[in-house]
C-alpha cells in the first residue's frame, strides 16, 4: 500500500514556483500579488486565510489581506472587489467563503474579473473546465490532477467514482477526470444515490468529497484500489490538547489496508490546495503582466 503524501508533491510545486517568481520579479520588477478578502471572523477561515498569507509570503509573492467585518454590505463587499479589479498591481482576488448569511456569494464570484479568478469559480472558468478550454481551475480538484501525476497513477479506462456533487470539488473533479488525456470513465454519487455501496466497489479510484467524517469504511471498497480523501474533518478529541482531531471523509485506518495507494489526513489533498493557488496566481500575474506589455 502506498501513501500518496500531499506534502512531497506541495514541495515540488514550491520549488517551481519559486523560480518562477524570482524570474518573474527580475522581468517585471514587481512580484505576483493576491488579494484575499475574508470577511467576518470565523476561525476556520482566519486560519485558511493565514496559511495563504505564509505561502505568499514563502515565495516572494505579494499579498493584501482585507478583513472586513461580518456586517459588511454586500454593495460594499461588491466595490472592493471592483477597485481590486481594476488595480494593475493585484493578479488575484480570493474571497474566503463561507461568506456571512446576508452576502449573496453567487454574485460576488461572478464580480471577480475572469482573468483574477485564480479560485477557479467564476461561471466562465467553470464553463471552459466542463468544454477543454484554458482557464482557471479550482485548486483542489486541480491539486488531485497533481498527485495522480507525481506518482504516475493513470486514469485511461479506469472507472473513477467520485463521492460528492459540490461545485467546488465533485462537479470540476468528474469533469476534469473525463476529458481527453485522462480519459477515465465517471460516476457521480451523492446523498440520494441508491446501493451506493455497490457503486463504490467498482471503483479503480475513490475520490471521496462528501464532507462527512469516515463515511467511507472497507466494506465501500474494492481490494486494490486507490482512494483520494478530499475531506478534511474536525471530531471531538478529548486527549488532543485541542479538543479535536482531523479525519478525513475516509475511515483510513480500516480502508487502507485493502487500497493500492491512499491520501492520508492531514497532509494529503488539503496542503495542495493551497498550492494550487500560488499555482495560479503566478499564471494570472503572467498573463496580465504580458498583456499590459502587448
């Protein structure tokens, strides 16, 4: 059984990305800069929205961290987002989501210029994904595509069960995973699919993206398959000096045994995501940077 360690590939995307900024600096003079809007004061969010301020920071990329409070309009929300739009020193613009009740995150992801998108969810870049057209794609399901690469496990006729509908995983993952070049066949499954566990036990790969912690036991799958848990869990844990503990949407420690190779988490899908930002922020720097010199 193989453990497909998230954090080795991270690294390897790292050392890239550094290079690429260090050149980038010396061409233009000024770094690949992220703007990230978190807006209230959740603690999830607070500490995601650090973790991508370290990674910039890391790299030499510039960032702009605004905090804005939970009350905040959704006209003034929507003018923040305009003035970064039109700043020539800001390649990306992230909102940190969930956004608070009042904020219609529909519309603000649609206000996001097209070309700063380096989330990946603007209707537009949704749309080139689904068709094999160049654009943004959304970071964990690209960082997926990365860890399939790095340790060279093919998806060319193999049946890839995708567990989970979401816009930000299960949608973008099936569609990337059936183009030309992956070639792998999909099934989706989600709360309402029926014999689920018959499904599953098809699958060459399991990518598992439910948000439901260990939902997915031995019984779910087949011997020697591979499972990808994209899920990042918190349970309660009183001999963690915490509280809680992190466990993915997998039930590793019974799953992995009968697994070809398996994410673990921590330290699987969730610290490419981040990368996978850095990732495209250094694309979008680029092609704005080339565009202004056009």
């Amino acid at each position: 059984m193989q453990i497909l360690t998230g954090k080795e590939v991270a690294e390897k995307v790292y050392e890239t990305l550094q290079s690429d900024c260090n050149a980038f600096v010396e061409k233009y003079g000024f770094p690949p800069t992220l703007a990230v809007i978190l807006v209230g004061t959740d603690p999830a969010s607070q500490s995601y929205v650090q973790g991508k301020k370290q990674a910039c920071l890391s790299l030499g990329f510039g960032h702009r961290d605004y905090h804005l409070d939970a009350e905040t309009s959704q006209d003034e929300l929507l003018e923040l987002i305009h003035t970064l739009n039109n700043d020539p020193s800001v390649h990306g613009i992230l909102v940190q989501m969930p956004l608070p009740p009042h904020l219609d995150a529909d519309l603000v992801i649609q206000n996001i210029k097209v070309e700063k998108d380096v989330d990946g969810f603007h209707p537009q870049n949704v749309g080139n994904l689904l068709i094999g057209k160049p654009g943004f794609i959304s970071c964990t399901p690209l960082g997926v595509l990365h860890i399939l690469d790095y340790y060279a496990l093919s998806c060319e006729g193999k049946h890839v069960v995708v567990l989970g509908r979401s816009n930000i995983v299960g949608k973008p993952m099936a569609s990337l995973l059936m183009q030309k070049g992956r070639d792998a066949t999909v099934t989706i499954c989600h709360s309402k699919t029926e014999k689920l566990e018959q499904i599953t036990k098809q699958a060459d790969i399991l990518i598992a993206a439910i948000g439901k912690p260990l939902f997915v036991t031995e019984s779910m799958v087949k011997e020697g398959c591979i499972v990808i848990d994209v899920g990042i869990n918190r349970v309660e844990d009183p001999s963690r000096k915490r509280g809680y503990r992190l466990v993915g949407d997998v039930d590793y420690e019974h799953v992995a045994p009968h697994c070809k190779a398996i994410t673990p988490v921590p330290g699987g899908v969730g610290v490419m995501t981040i990368a996978m930002l850095m990732k495209n922020t250094m694309q979008a720097a680029l092609q704005l940077a080339q565009k202004e010199m056009q």
